[in-house]
C-alpha cells in the first residue's frame, strides 16, 4: 500500500560503491586531484566582498568583460539611446510636462541601474504606463509635485526593500498583471486620441476624458489627423511588409523584422550592411521622429505656420543637480509638507508598486525567470531618489525596451552608459531640434508601443481552463478602466489576499473508504496544512462520513502532508475525537488514528480515549484488526461506499 524504504544494509552498499567510483576516478586522473586540492585551498570571498557582489552586481560582470560584448553592448546602447528619446518626449507630453524632463529621466536611471542592475536587459527610463498613473495625482497643480512624487516614490520603494517587503508583490498573480497592462493600453491609446485629433485638455479618468473628447469634437484639426495617421502608417509597415505567395497566387503577410534580424545575422552578407539592418530592425522610432523632423523643418522654410502642432519647451542645457525641496511656493500659496502629502494622497504607493511589476515581469521572461524584488526595490528607488535631484519623472522599466535590448543582441547592463550618454548629448545639443517633433507624431509612437501590450488571448484561455482567474482577470481590467489604474490595482490585490485566504480556510480534503486485508477504514488526508479556519471543515467532512457509516468504521487521517499545524487546529482534533464518541463511554466509540504525524506536531494534540498515534503501516493494521474484533467486521458495499463519498445517504442493511 505505501512505499517501502530501504534497509541500512542496502544504503551501505550504495555508499560503497559511490567510494569506490570517487576513489577510482580520481585516481585515474591527477590533474582532477590537483585541481580539487587547489580548490579546497582557495579561501572563501570575505563578508564584505560577498555584500558588494550581493549589492553592486557590476563587479560579478565586469571582471569577464571582453570585446566581442563591448561591440554588442555598444550598437545596443547607441541603438536604444535613440529610441529612447523620442519615447521620452512622448512619456513627458502624456504625463503632462515639458519634453525636457522626460529626457532628464533618460539618463540618471540607466548610470545608477548600470552598477547596481541585477536584471541585464532591463533599462530605466519614462514609460507611457508610470506616466499615466503619474498624471492622475499631478495634473492640474504645480510641476514640482511631479519632482517630488519621483522622489518620494524612490524613498518608499527604499523602504519597503529595505524591509525586505518584496513578498507582497507575490500576491500579484499573472491574470492581475495582464488585466493591468491591457486596461492601461487602452487607457493610454484613449489618451492620446485627442493629440492625434489636434484637442488640447488635461483630465483625470477616462469617463471624463471620453465625455470631454465628444463634446470638443469640432475642435479636431485634420493637420495633426493625417500626420498622426501618417506615422502610424509608417510604424506598421515596418513591422509587416506585404509579398505575393507565388504557390498560391494571392497575397500575404510576412514579417518584415525578421527579414531584417536574419540579414544581420548573416554573416556573408558585409558588415556593414548587417549592421544597418540590425538598426533598423530596432529604430523605427527614431526614423519617423527624424523624418517628420525634417519635414517640418522644410515647411517652416517656406510659411510661419504648419497645419499641425510641434512640440515645445525643449530648451538646450543640463539640469542641475538639486535636491528637491519639501515645500512647493508658487504665486497664489505655499503647500507644506504634509499638504503635499495629502494631495498627492495614495500616489507615493501606486506608483511605487507600477513602477517594480514591470521590472519584475521582464525579470521572469530573462533566461534566469528569478528577480530578487528586494534588490530591484531598492535599485529602481535609488533611480528615482536621484532623478528627482535633476527634475526627473518617475521611471522603470519598459517592455518595448527589453523587446529592443533582446533583439540588437545585448549582453551586460553596459549599454546603459552609452545610452545615457546619447541622452547628455540629446539635452545639451539637440533640445532645440526637438521642437520641430510634430506632437502627432509623438503620440503614433506611443500608441504603436502600448498596443503591444493588449492581451486578449489570456482571458479566452482562462475562461475555457480557469473561471475563477478569468473573474479576477475580468474585475481588475472593468475597475482599472472605468475607475483608473491605481482602484483597479488595489482591487484586485484584494480580492486575490481574499481568494488566498478561503484556499487557507478551504483545503484539499479527500475523504473516501479504502481497504487494508479487507478490513474497511475511513481514509482522510488533509493537504500541505491544516491552521485554524481549516479545522471546522476537517471535522465537517469527518463527521459527514462517520454518519453516512453510521459510525461502524475507525477513521485513519494520514498526516504525512502536513507541514504546519497550529494551536487551535490541533485542539480541533482533539474534539473530533470527542464528537466520534456518541455514548459517555469510550467502548462505544469511534476510534480515530492519527498515522504518520510529524513528531513535532504530535505534541500539541491533546490525546484522548479514542485517538491513537500510529507511526507504520504494521500498527495502522493492529488497530484496524481490534475494532474489527470488538465492534464485528461489517463490509459495506460498493453502492454504501459511493454513498460516503458522494454524500448521500444510502440505509445499510
């Protein structure tokens, strides 16, 4: 019936046998001996050298640097350096700012993330969903209160690394995740609708977006829809290209990228050519801000006026390096402190917790799949304590980025020196440029890298495989739509604490009639652990079967999956074997076994009449043997046995 252990004289010859081959091989081999002696010399690393690997995961990389990944990281770098730009100015327009502090955003979180990143190809910088989140709490008031939900956000997330809270982000289940990512694609795309249309306004939540959308529908300019339109345009059809399929004569679609990725690894084709195309594989987003660049600059040649809006405010200097200060005074009052704090309300939470799921989710998809949450916390919180310093808006990570940093083959955390390095140079020389950037054209960008992130094919499989994850998924996606991000977020933490909580109080009982040499016994086996809001079902379930046995059968609960047991769950089964009892006396009673309990949890189950510890299959049997004697064999049948397991109550003859 159960698993038969091995007997020391068997472990014995195992052992042996593991000598000799150990003994053999390395006598065979006195290079291994020499090595494994040399190895067993070599001291291990220092406290404080373990910390700095522990805390600064550069130096576990650097030491092996090499050329070969030098040039990897260094067209990876240059590469995302300006895809980044543009994404930047678009990130800044969409949570309210001027361009110029997107791109201060650009550069401080890739230097920091370079020396104390643990996840390669993770890249800090603005990203359309932070952004979004970020503008429910900002818009409206002074642009300080962005600078200093950056630097507040930073020092939450410190503390919550700090503190080792990085478990909670365990409660954030994958349909939660998705449910976010698609509501917040669609809230962002939403958003800039009104950009493409040429309307200008600033409001939170989408019911009030869409209701002032419709009622200033007149005010579209056609000159930013045909640009937007245009751009668009141009991004798709760098990612499909159309070719005729000569087998069947009709046209089809194929993927222009991975025509591009297969020429830049082709290694007869010229360098320079594979090179260009590894580029442009990865950079449409940099050629259509370069082309609709230059496009307006050559208008302006000609008239004052274009028929579309520009970007503005980008100004040609650095930004200085200040620490924010805790007080915002502006012309009609002064906010303190603690009113900051209130009007910021919930959003030195949310956008903490925004920011790390996208660090964390691209963490799983690396070849590793392990993110230590504590580590990133503390990480992407030094990020945004410093780039509050140089009037940076919250960042982290970014899935077009991982897409991008995979695809131009990068290798170390590197590429982030050179990409900040595109941006200083992009802030002190080429701001000015980036006003003739048509704001269409930022917001075709915008919309062609959130729509990536719209899945829809995860509900249609939860719905066919998992009704109860397709629930959870479904309210956090209505809530995070219709009441914004940071409710829809909390709600569905919520309900999964909940739902977690009623597996705890809920475990897996199974509950049937089983046989030992045809003696019958009622066999139950708890799962992983049984605590507190568990134990009334155990009895519920116990007592259920005892009755539909009429209480003629002993009760043997196989403990051996048990891992935790606590007080009062151990006190409540204690009390089963009183409500087994259904005379004053125990001869009359039920009998219950306990069998295969771990030794440390036996101690807190009060031992009665009629319960008993079993250790073996041996004793299980002796027990079973003299309840069948005193109380007279009885062999239900197999309908009486259904009836126990189904739960109906069949009259036993």
């Amino acid at each position: 019936m159960y698993p038969q252990l091995e007997t020391d004289s068997e472990q014995d010859q195992r052992a042996t046998k593991v000598r000799l081959l150990t003994s053999n091989s390395s006598g065979s081999n006195p290079k291994a001996t020499s090595c494994d002696t040399a190895a067993k010399k070599a001291p291990p690393p220092s406290k404080w050298r373990r910390a700095l690997l522990r805390h600064a995961p550069v130096f576990r990389w650097l030491p092996a640097y090499n050329m070969e990944w030098g040039i990897d990281d260094f067209i990876s770098g240059i590469t995302l350096g300006l895809t980044i730009i543009p994404e930047s100015i678009a990130c800044a327009l969409l949570a309210g700012l001027p361009a110029r502090y997107g791109l201060c955003s650009a550069f401080i979180g890739p230097l920091i993330y370079l020396i104390f990143g643990s996840i390669d190809k993770v890249i800090i910088g603005p990203t359309s969903l932070v952004a979004l989140v970020s503008v429910q709490f900002t818009v409206g008031r002074p642009i300080e209160f962005a600078f200093l939900l950056t630097f507040l956000s930073g020092i939450v997330q410190i503390i919550m690394g700090a503190l080792r809270m990085g478990f909670i982000f365990e409660f954030i289940s994958m349909p939660v995740i998705k449910a976010f990512s698609s509501a917040t694609a669609i809230l962002v795309i939403e958003s800039q609708l009104k950009v493409l249309l040429g309307i200008k306004y600033l409001v939170p939540g989408l019911v009030n977006s869409v209701r002032t959308l419709s009622s200033r529908i007149h005010e579209a300019n056609i000159g930013d829809l045909v640009m937007g339109i245009c751009a668009i345009v141009f991004l798709l059809l760098l990612e499909v290209s159309i070719r005729v399929d000569s087998t069947i004569g009709w046209l089809a679609t194929s993927d222009f990228l991975q025509l591009l990725e297969r020429v830049a690894r082709n290694k007869k084709r010229g360098k320079a050519l594979r090179i260009f195309c590894r580029y442009l594989s990865t950079s449409r987003n940099t050629l259509i801000v370069f082309i609709a660049a230059i496009v307006s600059y050559t208008w302006l040649g000609f008239t004052e006026h274009l028929p579309y809006a520009l970007s503005s405010n980008a100004l040609s200097s650095l930004p200085n390096f200040t620490v924010p200060s805790l007080t915002i005074e502006t012309p009609e009052r002064t906010y303190s402190f603690w009113q900051i704090l209130n009007e910021l309300n919930v959003g030195i939470i949310v956008i903490p917790i925004v920011g790390i799921l996208t660090n964390i989710s691209i963490g799983k998809l690396t070849p590793k799949g392990l993110v230590d949450t504590n580590h990133e916390l503390l990480t992407v919180g030094l990020c945004n304590m410093f780039g509050s310093c140089v009037q940076a808006m919250p960042s982290s990570g970014a899935f077009t980025r991982y897409a991008i940093s995979t695809a131009c083959g990068l290798k170390t955390p590197m590429a982030n020196l050179y990409l900040g390095v595109i941006v200083l140079l992009a802030l002190g020389y080429l701001s000015p440029y980036f006003n003739y950037i048509p704001e269409a054209t930022l917001a075709a960008i915008l919309i062609c890298s959130i729509f990536t992130l719209l899945d829809f094919k995860l509900p249609r499989r939860l719905w066919k495989e998992s009704k109860r994850d397709f629930g959870i998924w479904l309210l956090c996606f209505c809530v995070c739509v219709l009441f914004g991000v940071e409710v829809g977020l909390f709600v569905s933490i919520i309900v999964t604490a909940l739902h977690l909580l009623f597996l705890w109080a809920r475990p897996e009982i199974l509950v049937k009639i089983e046989e030992l040499d045809e003696m019958q016994f009622i066999s139950v086996v708890p799962g992983n652990g049984i605590y507190f809001p568990a134990i009334n079902h155990l009895r519920g379930l116990v007592l259920k079967a005892c009755t539909q046995a009429e209480f003629r059968i002993t009760v043997v609960i196989d403990g051996h999956k048990i891992s935790g047991l606590d007080y009062t769950a151990a006190q409540g089964i204690s009390k089963l074997s009183s409500d087994l009892c259904r005379q004053s006396d125990a001869s009359s009673s039920t009998l219950l076994i306990l069998y295969r309990f771990p030794a440390h949890l036996q101690h807190l189950i009060d031992v009665t009449d009629n319960l008993v510890f079993c250790e073996n299959e041996t004793k299980v049997k002796e027990f079973l043997t003299q309840e069948s004697l005193r109380n007279g064999y009885i062999n239900l049948k197999e309908h009486i046995r259904a009836s126990i397991d189904l739960g109906y109550k069949i009259d036993i003859e």
